[in-house]
C-alpha cells in the first residue's frame, strides 16, 4: 500500500502497522484523515484512544477482537469510526476505519423524535384520562363541570389530532422529497386560497391583511398545489396568532431576474408581522422539529412544533429557498422563494 499511489481501490481509511508499532503504510483516504506525516510514526502516539490501541496490540499478537468505535473531529464536526482490526500472516496489523457518523446520527434523530412525539402525546392524554376519571366520579351530576371539561377534553383531541396530521404531513413530504413537482400554478391562486382558508383568524385577530404583487405578475411556478397551500397557510397562521392583535400582516409577492441559490428567474413570497420577533439564536433552529420559542404560547394557539420543519420540507422539494429574518420587537419577515422554470 504505497502512499504514493494515485489509484485507491479502497474507499476506506486502511492504516498498516509494523510488529514493531510503526504505521507503515496509509492508502489516500487514511492520508486525508490523519495528515502524511503519520507514516514511520508509533501507532499508540497517533491513535491514542485506549479502546483501539488494545485492540491493536491483541491483533499484534495474532489475536482477532470485534470492531471497536474511534472518535474524531473534522471541520469542527465530531466523526465517529468503526475500527476494524486485523493480524496480518507477516506479523502486521491492517485497520480500517468506516465512517458510521451518519447512521448514529439518524439513529439519534429517531430515538429524540420518539421521545418528542411521545412528550407531545402524553400530556393531552394525561388531560384526558384526569378528566374522564372525574367525569364517571366527583363530576358525575355536576351539569356545569361536565360541559366545562368536555370543551377541554374536545380541545386536547383537537391539540393530538392536528399533531398527527402534521406527523403524517412530514412524512409524506419527506418520501416525495426527491420528487420535483412540475404542474404549473398561479401562485395567486394559491395565496387567495389561504387567505380565504384563514379568514376566520384573521378576523378573530382583528389583522389587517394585505397582499401586494409587482407589476410583472402574474406568474406561473412549477409546483404542488396542495403541499404550496399548506406552506403559506403555516407561514400566515403563524404571522397572524404570533403577531400583534389589531395588528397587521403584509404578503410581498415579487418576480426576481435572480435569487441566490436558485437557477433561473424566481417568484419570491415574504410574510411580514408586527410581533414581538424572534432572538437571533433562535433563528438557525426553527425549522427544526418541535423546536418552539415560547413552548407554553405555542401550545396555547395549537401549534404542533412541526410546521417550520414541515415548510423547509416543502420548499426543498419545489428547489426553493426560505429565509427568516427577525429583530426583536419589530416583527419577522418569512420569504419563500420558488424557481420559475422546472
């Protein structure tokens, strides 16, 4: 294994290690993870994690011993390996690292949203249960008790209700994701159907709603209709019961020659609030999964935690850009950006 060969075969770091405890030889992809000058080194100076140095020392001996992890960091990012260790008939000892980051990751992801969505569930249950114990007990002939905690029994089915829908919304827009819509859609057509989709909040907020276009519209973008309403109905639902009451929310509708990030011309969506705005530590994670800014005011108004992630979703696969911009109390501006062209 010469290091200095131009061909790698082998799409894994392999390290070679002497009898005598110096690394010998490294193929290109070990070369890129631990620097050239590691050649001629003591392997224990190099690798230095108890774990893999005991298993190299067995292997050494002839002994063959179950893989073992190897943590590292690259670019600032923590990489985890399994390290795979073998004697060789010459006396050496072969390591290669595979690069398991990636699926301990996805791993985790799935162990938290369990967690979360069982968090999320459990409380509404916990109300249900409570109430339904003191209907069939102290409640039993109370009228006005009776009616009070059915209304709250029918809002917390309500709260798992829509955290459902949004679970099987996430999911859905998640296996379409490499599947890029091409029907052609006035995206006026689109936010008149939200708007009117949300006429009762905004009348209950008392918002005054307005939707501006440029001149040069209208303008048709390749799309799904129905994942492009849910975007904008989040988007403005959002914008309305998290902005001031009384207060107002505008739509900037506008086509651009060019938008970073995207080929081609743009249609370019913003959603402005007057709310209280957003910490700038926030921002980065808002569309992540059940991430909320004010967890108890977000359960109030009948958020799931999912929405942000559900948009962000959305708009990769239409091979748009979201932006979020925020200052404290001077409101948020949400804009979506969607390619004209397929």
């Amino acid at each position: 294994m010469d290091p200095s060969d131009t061909y790698d075969p082998v799409p894994v770091p392999v390290m070679v290690i002497s009898p005598s405890g110096q690394i010998t030889g490294m193929n290109g992809s070990a070369l890129d993870l631990f620097g050239e000058r590691t050649v001629g080194r003591l392997y224990a100076a190099v690798l230095r994690q108890p774990d893999l140095l005991a298993r190299i020392g067995h292997a050494l001996e002839g002994e063959t011993l179950s893989p073992v992890r190897y943590l590292t960091t690259e670019a600032s990012r923590d990489v985890i390996y399994e390290a795979h260790v073998i004697p060789r008939s010459d006396g050496c000892a072969v390591i290669s690292f595979i690069d398991k980051t990636h699926k301990e990751e996805a791993g985790q992801m799935r162990s938290d949203f369990v967690a979360n969505v069982s968090h999320e569930l459990r409380t509404p249950l916990t109300a249900l249960s409570g109430f339904i114990e003191t209907l069939r007990g102290p409640a039993r002939d109370d009228a006005e008790a009776r009616d009070r905690f059915l209304d709250i029994m029918e809002q917390e089915a309500g709260r798992m209700n829509r955290l459902v829908s949004d679970l099987l919304s996430l999911s859905r827009v998640e296996d379409m994701e490499r599947m890029r819509p091409t029907d052609p859609l006035e995206i006026a057509e689109i936010l008149n159907t939200v708007e009117n989709g949300l006429s009762g909040v905004i009348r209950a907020q008392d918002v005054d709603f307005e939707i501006h276009y440029s001149d040069d519209l209208p303008f048709k973008v390749p799309g799904d209709r129905d994942q492009l309403i849910q975007v904008f109905t989040n988007l403005l639902e959002n914008a309305i019961k998290y902005g001031k009451i009384s207060g107002k929310v505008s739509v900037l509708v506008n086509r651009h020659k060019s938008r970073r990030g995207i080929r081609g011309p743009a249609i370019c969506v913003t959603i402005e609030d007057q709310g209280d705005g957003i910490a700038a530590h926030h921002i980065g994670r808002l569309t992540e999964r059940f991430y909320r800014v004010d967890g108890h005011r977000s359960r109030e108004v009948g958020g799931t935690g999912l929405g942000l992630a559900i948009v962000k979703h959305v708009v990769n696969r239409h091979r748009g850009r979201l932006r979020i911009e925020s200052e404290q109390g001077r409101g948020s501006r949400f804009t979506v950006c969607l390619p004209v062209k397929t």
